[in-house]
C-alpha cells in the first residue's frame, strides 16, 4: 500500500462523525436568537422608571430602524421622529435627532422626557424581545417588540 493512502485510524473516523452529528444537532435545536434591533416595531413601554401612557388619538411612542442604513423613525407620541445613530460593540448613540413641532393637549411631558433619553443614550442592548436604552449603567427606556416590517 502506498503511504499517502493510508486509511483513516478509526478513532478519527470516530471523532468526524461526532463532530459533524453535533454541528447538525446544534443548529436544530439552537435558542431562537434576539429580537433583531432594525425592521422591528419598539413600543415603549418604560421611561425612566415608570410605565409608558399613550394619550387617546396621539400616535403610540415607538421607533423602528431601518434594515438598509443607520437611521430610524417613530413617535415620541406627539411628534414624528428620525435620526441616525452610530453603534459599535461597546457604545450606541443617537445623532441628528429631528422632531416635528407640533403641540399636543396630551403627552407633551412624556415626549420631551422621550426625546431627552434619546440623547442621554450611550447604550443599547436587546434582551428577548425587548429593546433596552441606558445611559451609562442606568436603564432609562425599554421598549417591546410589536411585530416585523
């Protein structure tokens, strides 16, 4: 028999098999992963501490990212809003924050709170289906996650 083909020892045999049954048993049964942060309704539903209140016939506070870029827009449930962000690993932050400058009999505390958090933000993090803005380590709105766009 020439050296080159040798067969396989059985226990390396032995270890492939193992290893490739568990690369395929691991992606059947895998946790579902996180709520995706862009194309997902954010109803908010905590602001700084206390519980979200959404004013009859206003909009409902909330935000979507956009699946193709670094923006989003919402509601601060008086005013549309968009902006931009920046994220990397360690840190998020909202830029170019733009509201439009209606005023609303209802609500006008919650959406200047809203958009103040929005600009204290330096972190973000995702846990199930919630969306969850911290300013340093302080939590200071979560959101829930609505449905898909």
């Amino acid at each position: 028999m020439h050296p080159i083909s040798k067969p396989f020892p059985s226990f390396v045999k032995a270890l492939l098999r193992g290893m490739i049954l568990a690369f395929l048993v691991s992606g059947c049964f895998s946790p579902d992963p996180a709520t995706p942060l862009k194309n997902t309704y954010w109803s908010l539903i905590e602001l700084n501490g206390e519980d979200s209140s959404n004013s009859d016939n206003q909009p409902e506070v909330h935000l979507i990212f956009h699946l193709n870029d670094k923006s989003l827009h919402g509601s601060d449930g008086c005013n549309r809003i968009q902006a931009d962000y920046i994220q990397d690993n360690e840190s998020f932050k909202f830029e170019t924050i733009i509201s439009t400058r209606m005023h609303c009999n209802e609500g006008m505390d919650q959406a200047y709170a809203f958009l103040q958090a929005l600009t204290k933000t330096n972190r973000i993090e995702i846990q199930e289906d919630h969306l969850i803005l911290y300013s340093s380590d302080v939590e200071i709105a979560r959101f829930e996650a609505k449905e898909a766009f």
